[in-house]
C-alpha cells in the first residue's frame, strides 16, 4: 500500500516566499528557480518574457452566470475567442482570477500591445490554442498574480 510521508518540523514552519529555488546538484552553481513577478508591473513581466521565456499567470475568464454584465461578456469572449486582440474594458484585475494559461511572447497590432498567450483548451480553441491579450492595461488581471519559474 502507498502512504504519504508526515511533514517534518521544518517543512510545516516554512511560509510562502515571493522568490526561491533550490540547487540541482551539490555543486552546481545555477538553481531552479521562481520569481513572483511585482503586481501589475507588464513592464518588468515583458522583460522577464524576453530575457527567461515562459510566465506563468492567473486570468479572470468572467463567469457564466450571475448579475455582473462585464463578467458575463467577458466569458463569452473568452469562451468564443477566435482571433485578434482580447479586450474586455472595465474587466476587473483582483476579483476572480479563475484560470491559469501561460504568457508566452509579446507584439503590437495595428498600434494595440498584446500578451500571447497559451491556453489550455486545445488547438481547437482560440489560434490554435493561443490567444492575444491587450497589454499595458493588466487586462482581467494578467500581471497581477504571475510567476517565472526556471533554471536561472
């Protein structure tokens, strides 16, 4: 039979850390390692894109139901999403971050800066898969809870 091992001591008083990692060999110098990104900041998250690749986010994909019209239109936009540029405005940043895709590049379009980004739904969904989210405006809440993780 399997039996998940008890804490020990130290791992119960360990806390939540913005930033850490661990060594991958005793005498490596490098680490696998995560970084909160600074809430907000797309600036720092876009170099972040550029110097290290990949940044994990949380996103507000809206709601199905419920009273709250921009929520709602966020969901079918989210839900229906084929091309262009996702923009809801007045989406909310901190309210119901409720899906986790990943940022994995930047652009403009036609004067408009964009996140792309990798969903999780499949190649059906979306361009293949992907989705562009306006940038600069923490659109449903992009730059607010997001994580680079890496060798680093």
């Amino acid at each position: 039979p399997f039996s998940v091992p008890q804490p020990t001591d130290a791992a119960q008083k360990q806390k939540c850390q913005k930033s850490g990692g661990v060594s991958l060999s005793p005498n490596s110098t490098r680490k696998l390692r995560y970084e909160q990104i600074p809430n907000g900041n797309e600036e720092y998250m876009k170099k972040i894109v550029y110097e290290r690749g990949p940044v994990y986010v949380s996103f507000d994909c809206g709601e199905r139901t419920g009273n709250d019209t921009i929520l709602r239109e966020v969901s079918q936009k989210w839900d229906h999403y084929a091309s262009g540029i996702f923009d809801v405005p007045g989406c909310p940043e901190y309210r119901n971050l409720n899906h986790a895709p990943v940022v994995v590049g930047y652009g403009t379009e036609n004067g408009t800066d964009y996140w792309k980004v990798k969903n999780s739904w499949g190649e059906d969904w979306g361009e293949n898969g992907y989705v562009k989210v306006r940038r600069n405006k923490n659109m449903c809440g992009i730059a607010t809870a997001s994580y680079s993780a890496g060798i680093f």
